[in-house]
C-alpha cells in the first residue's frame, strides 16, 4: 500500500486530515479546532510521505517527527500520526488500540475540561461554585471538572489589581480574555496582589464546597505563575484534595518547560502538580520524568506527535510514579476516537483524558460510529471498529468550504 495524497480541510473551524492511499483505504486525524491557521503547516509534510508505506507507521513518521514544534506546531505531525493509524487500522481490520498494544480496560475515563455555560454574572466566589455545579448537573455525570483561573482565564483580567503588573489589553482596547485558543496577550506574569491570592482561595473553597467529594476539582491556573506563588497556592489548597494544580509555571503555548522550577514546586506540597499540554515529543517530557518533577503530566495526543509518541511518555512516567490525564479539550470527535483508542492501551498511571468537544454542534451530525450517548457516568466505552472506528458520513460535505470541495474525492 502506498500513500497518494495529503490533503486537509478546515470544516467548521477544525483543520482535519485525510491520507489516501492506492488501495481505496483513507485515515483521517484532526489537530484543535483553535488552529484553522495549520492547513499549510499540514501539506508542508505532503512530499515528504508521498510513496511511503502508511501500515509503516514509524518508518512515516521518522520522516516528519524532526519538522514539528512545541505547541501550536507539532499539532499536523501529530494529526498525521492518528490517520496513518486509521489507515493501518482499516487496513488489518482491527481497532487501533489492537496495534498500540491492546487494551487494558473497556471503558475510559473522562473529565470535563470542555463543556461550558456562559459565566452568569459578575466574577465572585458564588457564581463560580454555580459555573461548577452545572458542570455537575450535565448528563455526562463527569467525576472530575477542570476550571480555569488565576492567570489562565478571565480573573487576571476581571479582578481589579489582581497582580503586580499590567492587564493586558487588544489591539481594540478591550481586556484581553482567553480564547479557547490563545490570546495575543496571555501570558501574564508577575508577583499575585494578597488580595488577589485570598480571592482565588474563596473561589476555590466555594467552588469545593459546591462539588463536595462526589466530582473532583482540578484546577488551570496559568501559565505566567512565579514559582513562589505557584507554592503558596499548592500549599494554601492542601486540605481540599484538589486533583491537580495545571500549568502554573509553563504551559499553554509556552514553548519551553523549566522543570527545575516544577520541581521546587512539587517537592515542597502535597497538591498534586500538572503540566505539559504544549509539550512536542518525549524528549521533552525527560527532564520532567527524570527529575519527578510534576505528578501528572497531561500531553496532547494530538500536539504532542501521536498516539504512539504519548503511549511511550505514558509507559515511561508510570516508571516513575508520574500520573497522567491527557489534554484534549477541543480536539473534536476526530480526536476523541483517536484519545479513546489510546487511552484504552495506557498503563495504570492513567486518571482519564479532557472529553473533546467539536467546534460546532452539527459535528454530531457528520460524524458516524461514536455511541449514544457517548459518555455515561463519566466513562466511554471503548468501540471495537477498525481503525479510529469513525467515519465521516454523507452530510459532511455540505460542510465543505469551497477551496475544499474535492476533500473527500
Ligand atoms: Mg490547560
């Protein structure tokens, strides 16, 4: 079998990937529906897998693997990684967590990272406990939720004084807020104000409060945090049994990790501390294993090179006493069969991976194969069709953009 083309789409704001190949079998793979500014990133690769044996996944690979980035740049290597992987799935007719190893457990755990309701309200410690408790509420019955504050969100913004330094402001004036993506603005940084400090502790005692120990909190704080700071907070929550602190220090769209400075951090609390969703490539998680750095670690699949490339991070953590929870939050169902399959083979240092949720929901409409409802209590099940055992029905192509038109031909 051999590859024949490369082409990507953007349908809806998502980039996704189609191999073809001689032999009428096609892989798809998507990267974040934040990053429909990838599309050239990804037929950049197309000469270099042309002619190439798509079953040899890491022959391809070896490739390309040298041409990516941290984050947002590893994201079209490692879409191609997933499709290679469709491809050699359909091709044996297996499910590719057969290929990956097998599978350890027949349902995955998820977390809520990518749900929300539109905050209600003024920022205060109440409206955030109520943000959360419809996050409780919703049909997925998620037993772990992830909220984003401090420096990762709106509150370095909407708290008056909340640091020593400047609110970063857009190039129309407005008070820049995190996108989903990124923003032009972010990261903060500088020393927290006290009053900004206490005001992110009530936030996080009413939001506990409002949880209870039925649905675990884990909280994004960052990154731009100093790693003073990043300790007192670890320490402030000790007694709340938070699931993790993420992305304090580095993280989101910061192209470098410190993890010496992680680990300050972390030998010094009890709070579990998180990092690593704009990590590219296992070597880049080596110091921070090596060193025990963090106690979770939370990759993206889809930026971090693939479904192999986190499965060796992932064996290679659970070596040494490291958790982790993947990222994923606006992978789109692409990726969420792709993190299925995955999570499915990874050993028993796995909490569950951020639920993906498609740009738009008629996503829902154009894509087949995943069950209904696709999480209960928290888990999905894992589906054994071959390959990433989704497909893209008859409905999507009136999806497709013009310059796309041709992309499923
Ligand atoms: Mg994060």
């Amino acid at each position: 079998m051999k590859i024949i083309d490369l082409k990507c789409a953007i349908i809806g704001k998502s980039p996704v990937i189609r191999i073809v190949t001689d032999e009428g079998i096609s892989g798809f793979g998507q990267t974040e529906w934040a990053k429909s500014y990838l599309k050239p990133f990804v037929l950049f690769y197309k000469p270099l897998i042309i002619g190439e044996d798509p079953t040899n996944v890491e022959k391809v690979m070896s490739k390309i693997r040298r041409l990516g980035a941290f984050k947002p740049y590893g994201a079209a290597v490692s879409a191609i990684e997933v499709a290679l992987w469709d491809i050699a799935g359909k091709a044996a007719n297996l499910p590719i967590y057969k290929l990956l190893g097998g599978k350890v457990r027949d349902r995955v755990l998820v977390y809520n990272g990518g749900i929300r309701f539109p905050f209600e309200g003024k920022d205060s410690p109440e409206n955030f406990a109520k943000d959360v408790l419809k996050m409780k509420n919703l049909k997925e019955g998620f037993s772990i939720i992830k909220q984003g504050l401090s420096l990762h969100g709106r509150m370095a913004t909407n708290y008056k004084d909340y640091f020593y330094g400047d609110v970063s402001w857009d190039n129309n004036g407005n008070q820049s807020s995190f996108t989903g993506g990124f923003s032009q603005n972010l990261p903060h940084g500088a020393q927290i104000t006290e009053k900004g400090f206490n005001y992110t502790i009530d936030c996080i005692l009413a939001m506990k409060e409002a949880l209870g120990d039925e649905v675990g909190l884990a909280l994004d704080l960052g990154p731009g945090i100093n790693p003073s700071d990043a300790l007192k907070f670890a320490r402030a929550v000790e007694d709340l049994n938070i699931m993790w602190l993420e992305d304090m220090i580095t993280g989101d769209y910061t192209p470098y990790v410190l993890a010496d400075l992680y680990r300050d951090v972390t030998i010094n609390t009890s709070t579990p501390i998180h990092t690593g969703e704009q990590i590219y490539l296992r070597h880049n998680f080596k110091d921070l294993i090596d060193k025990r750095a963090v106690n979770v670690i939370g990759p993206d699949p889809l930026d971090v090179g693939g479904l192999s490339e986190t499965k060796w991070i992932a064996e290679y953590a659970d070596m040494n006493g490291i958790m982790i929870a993947p990222h994923g939050t606006i992978d789109g169902l692409i990726g969420l069969a792709a993190q299925v399959q995955l999570a499915a083979t990874l050993p028993k240092n796995y909490i569950a991976f951020e639920y993906c949720v498609p740009c738009h929901d008629w996503w829902y409409d154009i894509i087949d194969g995943l069950p209904n409802p696709i999480v209960k209590d928290s888990y999905i099940d894992v589906w054994d069709a071959p390959g990433l055992g989704v497909s893209f029905n008859d409905e999507a192509k009136k999806y497709l953009k013009e310059e796309d038109k041709d992309f499923f031909e």
